[in-house]
C-alpha cells in the first residue's frame, strides 16, 4: 500500500492535556489535544481529506456546546511514539515542561490513514511544537 502521509504546520491553537514529557505508560504514546476554533479548520480538514483518500474519518471532533470548556470547538487528538521538540517564538529551543494545558502553539501534524483486517480510518502523528503564548497570558483564542 502506498503511504499517503499529508503533512502540515497547524495554525495557532490551544493546548490541552499535553503528554509531552514521558509517554503514556499503557500506550506508549505522547500526545496532545489541540482546540481550534471553525475558521482554523480549512487546511486540517483538507490535509485529512488528502490523507484519507476522501474517506470518512473521525479525527476532526466538534466538541459539545455544553462541554464546560471549548464548547463549539474542534478538537484533534495528535500522538507520537518518539519524544519531540519544543521551541519558542523565535524558534529558539524551550524544555516540553513549559506547553502547559491552556497554552497557544503551532504543530507540525501528519496524517496518515490506515487499514487492518475489517478496519480502516485515520490518525493524526504529533511532530515539534511551538509554543507561541504560555498559559500565564491567557490564549489567543
């Protein structure tokens, strides 16, 4: 099967729940949620698309109007199986303590789709991280 790995730098967002620094120990996994807002979501919605072979996927989620936090959001779930990189700015290396939850950042994202006996979707893979404004400001959003 021929990869169809998309790959693209998301526009700002905001960080939720970051396993940045030690991977989850019964997946194996970083990861991070990313929140964006309905004009953000364009280019992720076509990288998916292109990715996917226009296929159906559920890697792009509206979250609930009644949801305590982001509600009437869209949240995208990005893992990694190695540690990455985080950077400032000015894109000068910053420690993965400081992507707090509620911060703004940019990702690099690959999406890739994927197919075993009886099932097939997507998955969005985590690559370095900006943090472009900490939690101690507030977020862009």
């Amino acid at each position: 099967m021929a990869k169809n790995r998309i790959q693209i730098t998301s526009p700002p967002c905001v960080a939720r729940a970051p396993q940045l620094i030690a991977a989850d120990p019964f997946t194996g996994f970083f990861s991070v949620t990313l929140i964006f807002n309905q004009a953000q979501i364009g280019p992720i919605k076509t990288a998916i698309l292109q990715a996917m072979s226009s296929q159906g996927h559920d890697l792009l989620q509206v979250i609930p109007e009644t949801a305590s936090q982001d509600g009437k959001k869209y949240k995208l779930v990005a893992k990694t199986r190695r540690a990455i990189q985080a950077m400032d700015r000015s894109e000068k290396p910053i420690t993965l303590e400081q992507i707090k939850d509620g911060a703004t950042v940019r990702a690099k994202l690959g999406f890739d789709r994927f197919r075993s006996i009886g099932h097939s979707g997507g998955f969005a893979t985590l690559g370095d991280i900006q943090l472009l404004r900490g939690t101690w400001l507030g977020s862009y959003m």
